[in-house]
C-alpha cells in the first residue's frame, strides 16, 4: 500500500502543485542554456589550444 500512497501523492503533486513554466519562459531559458553551452564550449578550445601551444613549445625545447 505504500508505493499505491506514493504514486497517487505524485501524481496529485503533479498536477495540482507543481507551477510549470509557460511556453516562452521555457524557450527564454533554453536561449540561455544554449549561449552558456557555447560560451563553455569556447572557453574549453581556447584552454586545449593554448595547453597544445605550450606542450609544443616546451618539446621543441628539449628536443
């Protein structure tokens, strides 16, 4: 009776007290999560190339 409780309680959570958000609320917020997923992206190419710059340096250093 337990996992009856917990489901029936779910779901009336669900639908009477969760407040979703509205359509455009829902697309301002995948904007945003789209531009910081770039801005991130960016921020790990530029670390990669510069450490593949520096890893490149100091071979030519020692070789």
């Amino acid at each position: 009776m337990g996992l009856i409780n917990y489901a029936k309680n779910s779901y009336e959570e669900l639908v009477h007290k969760v407040t979703w958000p509205t359509w455009s609320e829902l697309q301002n917020s995948a904007i945003v999560v789209m531009v910081a997923s770039i801005i991130f992206a960016l921020v790990i190419v530029l670390m990669d190339l510069a450490f593949e710059n520096i890893m490149e340096f100091i071979y030519k250093l020692l070789y």
